[in-house]
C-alpha cells in the first residue's frame, strides 16, 4: 500500500519538492527529541522520504516505512498510534518489526494544508513499547504544522504574485529537471510561449487593475485546460511558457489551439463592454534532439514574437522543431516553411 495525496492536482501544482530538504531534516530531529524516539521520518506527497535516527546505528528504509506505517498514517484522521506493533493486526508481520530495527511503537500525524489538501506524514518511532502523552502528542502535531506552513510559504515563494502561476525562477528550474528527464528516457516534450495580444494597450486604455484581472483569467483559463504534469508560469508581463513533458508536437500544437479559442472567448469576462482578448503562441520541441531548456525557450519566444509580428490570434512552430508535417487544423496554425527570415 503506497500513500497517496488526496488532491494529487493540488500537490502537483504546489510542487512539495519545494520545501528543503534540511528544513524536512530539522522538523523530524525536533520530533525525535520530543518524542523520545530514535527515529523520525518525514514522507510529503511521493518523493523519497526523510528519515532521521538519533543516536542509533540501524537505518530505517524510509520507502518501506512510508508505504506502510505512512500509508496507515495518511489513511486516518486522527493520528496514529501504535502502541506495540507485535500486538497490531496489521503490523505484526511487518518487516520493519520482525526484523532490524524491529520497531514496535510508532506514532504518526498527516500534514495538511489549511485547504484541507494532504501532502504528507510525519511519523516517530522507537523499538519498545510506548504509549505517548497527551502533551507529547500535541507537540507532534504542532511541528506538523509549522512543517506544513514552512512548505506553504515555500510554495508562496514559488508563485507569481499577480496570476498565482509559477514564477520564472520556479519554472525553469522544474523544467530543467523535465528537460534532463526527457532526454535519459528518450521521450519528447513541447514547450509553448505564449503572450497576450495587444495588452499594453488594452492596459493603457483600461488601467492596471483590469490588465491584472486580464492576466488573471488568462493564466486560470490555461491552468484548468493542461494536464497535471504540465508545468505553466509567467516569464514576465504577459507572456507565459508551458512546459509539456511526454508530449509530441502534434499534441502541443492541439493544446495551443485549444487554450487560443478559450482566450478568444474571455471577451465578456471583464464587464458590460466586450474587451477582445486574444493570445498568440510559439511552440517548439525537444524532437530527438540533445538540447538545453533555455535553447526550447528562446526557440519558443523566438517563434511568438514572429506570432505577433504578424497580426495576432495565431500559431507558429519554430523550424528547430522540425519540418513536420504538422496537422493544419485551423488557417491559425502556421507551418515551419512560413518562418521568416
């Protein structure tokens, strides 16, 4: 049984890789000591789990503590205790206790976030017996809290201030990770930029107020039309880049048509009076080749600015991408052979 988020959507859009890992490592040596315990073990949404042992020298597999005493954790409301795992129906058997470090008391609390969204545990354990006080268990969950809060501000951190999307910084270096990924797995991944049309002057005319609500809609119009793994954020003004692992260009090329016509709808979005708001965007892929993400991007960027040089409401693939032929579902989509140059 492997634990897992109950709003897995949730988590991956606020990346729980984001909380340090030494920030993990303190919080778990604090529940330690509380405790009493020698091990302590950190587990946040399914990356690998942190484990900390005082003062003993048997490791704990931190993998099979989480898919097990984690998982049981994550499955409950309230905490977890066990008291004597030997005399626990679903422990009793457990490798963990019939075996090095042959735990027996372990007690554990979920990390939740105050949208109620679960990206992980905390969990204490020791090798004898032990029934935890009241105050002990308080404490417990109060350094769940602050861990949670730590990884909220992180996450924070990580987010545009305007858009709530992800901000430059973050973004690459998600997407750096994508990219490296990609390239040892042989897969392809697309990379889309894309800017709103025409915004500083939607902007001067409107005022700042609605260009952030603008922006706004945009990114939220985006957000909800791309998958889970994909990564959006803002690269600055109005100009935001998709990351897209897994996906070949003709897919990309369907996910840009299909975020252009949500943004040509949002005309009626921003009051009484219509105010046209279009998008254009450039797309590129990594198609076999070997190369860096900030190349897919300036590829990318490359490929909106020509986008927008040429009117507005548009698509264009960059001829680094390849020669296709890409699918011509609307006169918006232009091929490579159309680069200028």
């Amino acid at each position: 049984m492997q634990a897992k988020p109950t709003d897995l959507t949730a988590v991956m859009r606020h990346d729980a890789s984001t909380l340090p890992k030494a920030g993990a490592e303190r919080i778990a040596a604090l529940a330690a000591r509380v405790m009493h315990t020698p091990f302590a073990v950190v587990c946040l949404s399914e990356l690998e789990p942190v484990c900390v042992g005082l003062d003993c020298d048997v490791e704990l597999d931190g993998e099979f503590f989480n898919a097990t005493f984690g998982a049981a954790t994550w499955a409950t409301e309230q905490p977890l205790i066990v008291t004597d795992a030997t005399l626990h129906s679903l422990f009793r058997a457990n490798r963990l206790v019939t075996a090095a470090p042959m735990l027996r008391f372990v007690a554990g609390v979920r990390l939740r976030t105050a949208d109620d969204v679960c990206i992980g545990t905390l969990c204490v354990a020791d090798q004898v017996p032990r029934t935890p006080n009241p105050d002990q268990l308080a404490a417990l969950q109060e350094l769940a809290s602050l861990l949670v809060s730590m990884w909220s501000l992180q996450c924070r951190s990580d987010a545009d201030s305007v858009t709530g999307s992800l901000t430059r910084r973050c973004l690459v270096r998600e997407a750096e990770r994508a990219v490296a990924l990609s390239a040892r797995a042989g897969t392809d991944l697309a990379c889309i930029s894309l800017g709103i049309d025409r915004f500083r002057l939607i902007e001067a005319a409107h005022g700042q107020a609605l260009g952030e609500r603008i922006l706004q809609k945009v990114a939220s119009t985006c957000q909800s039309q791309i998958r889970a793994m994909d990564l959006f954020g803002r690269l600055g003004g109005a100009e935001f880049s998709i990351v897209l692992p897994q996906c070949r260009m003709g897919d990309a090329l369907v996910t840009a048509e299909r975020l252009r016509q949500s943004i040509s709808l949002l005309a009626d979005e921003f009051g009484a009076t219509p105010i046209p708001v279009t998008a254009s965007f450039g797309i590129t892929s990594l198609s076999q080749r070997h190369v860096t993400l900030e190349t897919l991007l300036v590829e990318a960027d490359a490929a909106l600015y020509y986008a927008q040089s040429e009117g507005s409401d548009r698509i264009v693939v960059s001829p680094a991408a390849g020669p296709g032929p890409w699918p011509e579902t609307t006169p918006v989509i232009a091929p490579a052979k159309r680069w200028g140059g």
